[in-house]
C-alpha cells in the first residue's frame, strides 16, 4: 500500500502528488505517483460554489500476481 497526498486543481487536474507513506519499494512508489498523475477529479467547491484547489490523501493498495 501506499498512500499519497495530492493536490488537486480547480479544474479537477491533478496537480501535485506526494508520497506521504511508502510501500517500502519504491518502483511500486513511483507506479503510484505516475498512475495517480493520470487521475482526474471532481472540483472542490470554495464556500461562494466557485471551484477551488484543494489535498486529499489517498491510500492505494497493490494485489500482486
């Protein structure tokens, strides 16, 4: 598992992506931070309804096979 902040642009791209726990490999790492980087979100809404950047932290998980 690895777990990643990211933030999020007011257009819903993903704009940063940190990792904030490793999974201790860090080609599992990096897969995460490159696949996260193709993400897409729904904007974040500021308190007048305007879209607005925003972190989440996400936790991946990874089934080897």
């Amino acid at each position: 598992m690895v777990t990643v902040r990211i933030l999020v642009g007011a257009d819903g791209s993903v704009e940063d992506v940190t990792v904030v726990a490793s999974s201790g490999n860090g080609a599992m790492d990096n897969s995460v931070v490159t696949a996260v980087n193709k993400w897409s979100f729904s904007p974040a809404k500021d308190k007048y309804g305007q879209n607005a950047r925003c972190r989440v932290t996400r936790a991946v998980s990874f089934n080897l096979r």
